[in-house]
C-alpha cells in the first residue's frame, strides 16, 4: 500500500474489506487527502467530500456506526458515510 500524493497519517482497516486512509495535507495534491481503498485491488472507492473547495483534513479521524468524524483544516468537523465518502452533516468548530 503507498500514498497517493504524501504521506499516510492515519490507516483503519474495517470490517468489509476496506481501507479509509488520511494523508498529510501540506503540500497534498489530489482529490481529497481522505478517501478509501478496496483491500484486495488496492484500489481508490471513494475520496471524501471536502466541506469547502480547497480545504483538506488536518485532524486524525474516529469512526462509529459507519460515519467518519473528522475536522478541516479550516474548522469545519464532518461526518462523513464509510460507505460512500458523501458528507452527512457539519459544524464549524473553530
């Protein structure tokens, strides 16, 4: 498994046979530096909404009950579908 575009910071193997990876965001280029991989093809399924255009994740993320919980790089936390990469819900926590 190797980084897209940085380095990897956080990796969570779940239970379906795939892999939410979070990458640095300084310097980060790509989609999203939050996305998920299929375990076996080591392929992308997703790369994460971001809650505004040019922001990245900055803070690790949790998971439960299927949603990620993650904070931007300018304040905003969002839960995002582990299935779908789709953001659910966010609030400015800055």
């Amino acid at each position: 498994m190797k980084a897209i575009s940085t380095s990897m910071i956080q990796v969570k193997n779940l239970n379906n046979g795939r892999i939410i990876i979070l990458e640095n965001y300084y310097k980060f280029i790509g989609e999203s530096n939050l996305y998920c991989i299929d375990k076996k093809s080591q392929q992308v399924i997703w790369f994460s909404e971001l809650p505004m255009p040019n922001d990245l994740y900055s803070n690790k993320f949790s998971i439960n009950n299927s949603e990620i919980t993650i904070s931007s790089y300018n304040g905003i936390t969002v839960k995002i579908d582990c299935n779908t990469g789709k953001i659910k819900d966010e609030i400015f926590s800055r």
